[in-house]
C-alpha cells in the first residue's frame, strides 16, 4: 500500500472516489498468465490528485515504486493512468478499464 487507505481519506472528511483494475482484465498478466490480483487507486473527489494505491498482485513490488513517484509528484489519478505510468508498466493502455 502505498500513501492513504480508504479509511484514512473517510476518517479524514476528504471527499475522494475510487478505482479499481483487476490483473485479469490486463493484457501483459493474460499473456503472462499472472492474472491474479488487482490495483485499487483513491483519489480526491475534486481534485483528482492521487492520495492512495494499494496493489496485491505479483508485481506489486514494481508497481508501487511509479504510484509513490505519483503521489509526491501531486498528480493526478487520471493523467497518471494515461501516461507511462504505474499501470503501463505491466499494462499495454487497458487504463479505459479504470473507472475513476
């Protein structure tokens, strides 16, 4: 996990909204044949910055490393899903999948 967890942002008075990606619905964990897991974002509700994301999947590890840069950076949980950033690591664009 890295930055706040949905508690913490509740418990806080932060409006936020959520998202969630299974490594099922990911191309590279199909070809890899590694689908099991999930990446789950929490950002501001108003200002889309990224607060928190937890990852439980195999490559979790090198994922959380692009989602801390993110948070310190200030971005934004958008801008960050359509660059190359935590999900385009293990991921070849399927960031329409996130709903947030």
């Amino acid at each position: 996990r890295g930055g706040k967890s949905e508690e913490d942002v509740k418990a806080a008075g932060i409006p936020y909204k959520i998202g969630s990606f299974p490594m099922a619905a990911n191309s590279r964990s199909k070809t890899n044949m590694d689908t099991d897991g999930m990446v789950k974002v929490i950002a501001h509700k108003d200002t889309d910055r990224l607060l928190g994301v937890h990852i439980v999947a195999s490559v979790a590890g090198e994922l959380i490393n692009e989602a801390a840069l993110a948070m310190a950076a200030n971005s934004r949980s958008k801008t960050n899903m359509d660059t190359d950033g935590m999900v385009k690591v293990i991921a070849h664009k399927d960031t329409d999948r996130l709903p947030l």
